[in-house]
C-alpha cells in the first residue's frame, strides 16, 4: 500500500529540510545553492525553497560577492551567528567569569569578578550579578536582549536550576541560581555543573571535537569530571554521573593533600619547574592518587580520549606523563590525552554552548521555522 503526503506532512518536511540545512551552513563557510544541494541532498529547486524560507526568516544572509571575478559569481549563502546572544557564566571558587556569545559561540564580550572561596553565598551571588551587569554592559546590551543564559557552578545540580550539594563553596547547597539569575536576564537559564560543561566545551571549542566518547578532567585542589558518551553530555539518572572522586578508594580526596606544603597550585608547580625535589615528588604523588579514579572512568567507558582541564593543566607538562604511565599500568587500553586549550574561559564556554543547545532545540522544536524575530521576543 503507498502511503500518500498530507499538506501538514508536506509542511513538516519542508521545516526539518530548513533545519538541515541551516545546521549545515552553520558549520560550515558560506555556501552556493549548488553545494549546499549536494550537502543535503535535496534537488536545486528545493534547495530555492529552502533557502527562500531561511532568508525570511532571517536564520540565514546571502554574502556580497568578492570584488574582481569574471562574469556573474554564484550566489552564496551563511548563517547568520549575529542575529542573537547568548550568555554563559561560570561561578567558581576564585572568580566569576560572564562571557556574551554569538549564536556560533564566538566570544564578544566578557567580564570577570575576583572571589574566594571562603566567601558566602550572598557576596558569591552579588559577584555573580557584577559580572553579568558587566559582561552585558561591554556588549552594549540589556538582559531582555540576550536568547538564554547558561550557569557553570561547582557542585551537584538539579533539573530546576538549584544547588543540591557543594562541599566546596560555604552556604551554597541550596541555591537557585536558575530563579536568583532570571531576575536579571530574559529568556530560560539552564544550570549545570562545571565540570560537565567544560566536557561540553571540549567537543564544542576544544581538543575534542572528534570524538565522541570523551573522559574531562577538571584538574586541581579541587577533581571533578565529564563524561561525553556517543557524541553527548552524559548526566545519568539524577545529573550526578562521574563522581567518582565520592569514593574515598578512588583518590581523589586524598590527592591534595600531597600538595597541602605549598600555599597554591601556582607555588608548588613553580617550585617543581625550578628543580625543587620536595615539589616533583609531590606532584608524582598527587598523580598517582589522581590516576586511580582516572583508570576506573577509563576501564568503565573506554573512552577515546583523556583531557585534563582546570587550573592545574598549565603545567601539564608534570602531569600528562606521569599520568600516562599510571595508566598504563591499570588500564587495558590507555586512550590518547590531551591538554585543553580552553584555558580558564573553558567552563563559561561550556555554559554558553548549554544555552545555545536549548535555543537549537526550541527551533526544532517548533510547530515551523520560527523567525528570527518570533524567537528574539519570545
């Protein structure tokens, strides 16, 4: 029996076609009708339609031709990462950093507030305002202007946007940053933790964007990891997937410790460089205890890659050999590791792509192609 087309089912494949093709154009340069066809399958004249209805509604421009060629150049067309703003904030134990993106997670503004980890909630969050209220003033810009807004928090997370645990930030199990965030900003806040959207990060801005089962290693006085399983973030059942460093066997409660001689990270590597034997014996030991939760995430998921993040990856040159043989020692297979180039703007990043995640879904999610201009004053 041949199943016939109805004018709503028409309608249906006609967005997702404009779906496919936006998301082609915004990975990729400008592109002519003829290319973007081949990319998506689609015959030329549908590839016309397609395009026809991105222009409208203002998800895609047609790019001015190069000075200079012979006879008429080809149309070509990009997606248009200027026509909205996201935001991506990641509170932390030492600073609180707010980044403005555009809708390809280009950074255009930021802005960054000092903090301490002794601080309590209510200066933490005051901090956090400053540094939205600046991120958004350097952009030229008022919250009722940005698309949605990403959180990047130490600790367990919920679904509604509140802290459930944080052993490393006094007062803060118990936050809502997504409502306290909301009075700032228009549009949906999404709250993760920070280790998470660094991963998110690392396959979006980073080392990782080839692979698609990925450990993160949020690296420092504090250990915290995410996990990319199949292309994706991985929270499981209660957002709590990866805490592996809750288990006192794994060593990661006891790997500061070794490090506890020196006032800062930045002074025991310091030392280490210079030669100091005290220093790089304690760097070794902190590794080995760094390594066992490192081997079991390894052995659990056989991921492709290892990246060590987090503030102690600037000296990843005392770290990634020492953890490389440590893991070969334990693990079956050791998986490639690499070093983020993120640096400390990694887990805002992550924060931003989650925002941008939510805006993606929300247009595929439509009942059609929302306009440019629907979706900014939703």
């Amino acid at each position: 029996m041949t199943a016939h087309l109805t004018g709503g089912d028409l309608s249906r494949l006609r967005q997702l076609n404009a779906l496919t093709a936006m998301e082609i154009l915004r990975d990729q340069p400008p592109m002519t009708l003829t290319e973007l066809s081949r990319r998506t399958g689609l015959s030329r004249a549908s590839t016309e339609d397609v395009v026809r209805d991105l222009l409208e509604s203002g998800w895609v421009a047609e790019v001015e031709p190069a000075a200079g060629g012979v006879g008429r150049p080809a149309r070509r067309y990009r997606f248009r990462a200027e026509a909205g703003r996201l935001l991506g904030v990641d509170i932390g134990g030492h600073k609180v950093l707010a980044l403005v993106t555009d809708l390809d997670g280009a950074v255009l503004h930021g802005h960054r507030v000092e903090v301490t980890p002794e601080m309590g909630r209510a200066d933490r969050l005051a901090a956090t305002d400053a540094a939205i209220a600046g991120a958004l003033r350097a952009a030229g810009l008022t919250g009722d202007r940005l698309w949605a807004t990403g959180i990047a928090t130490t600790g367990l997370v919920d679904r509604m946007g509140k802290v459930m645990l944080s052993e490393a930030l006094p007062e803060w199990t118990g936050t809502d940053l997504a409502t306290h965030v909301s009075r700032l900003v228009r549009g949906p806040v999404m709250v993760e933790n920070d280790s998470k959207l660094a991963a998110l990060a690392e396959t979006w801005r980073g080392v990782a964007r080839h692979a698609s089962d990925m450990v993160f290693i949020l690296s420092g006085l504090r250990t915290g990891t995410g996990l990319i399983i199949d292309g994706k973030l991985h929270r499981g059942f209660a957002n709590s997937a990866g805490e592996i460093g809750a288990l006192p066997a794994a060593g990661w409660m006891r790997a500061p410790e070794h490090l506890a001689a020196w006032p800062t990270g930045e002074d025991i590597f310091a030392a280490a460089h210079a030669g100091d034997r005290k220093a790089l014996a304690a760097i070794r030991r902190y590794v080995k205890d760094l390594a066992i939760g490192v081997s079991a995430l390894v052995l659990t998921l056989d991921p492709e890659l290892v990246v060590v993040g987090g503030g102690f990856s600037r000296s990843a040159d005392l770290l990634i050999d020492p953890l490389r043989r440590e893991l070969d020692r334990w693990c079956l297979r050791t998986p490639e590791i690499r070093v983020s180039t993120l640096a400390d703007e990694g887990v805002a990043l992550g924060a931003a792509k989650l925002a941008l995640d939510h805006v993606s879904d929300a247009v595929r999610g439509g009942n059609g192609l929302t306009s440019v201009d629907r979706f900014a004053s939703a």
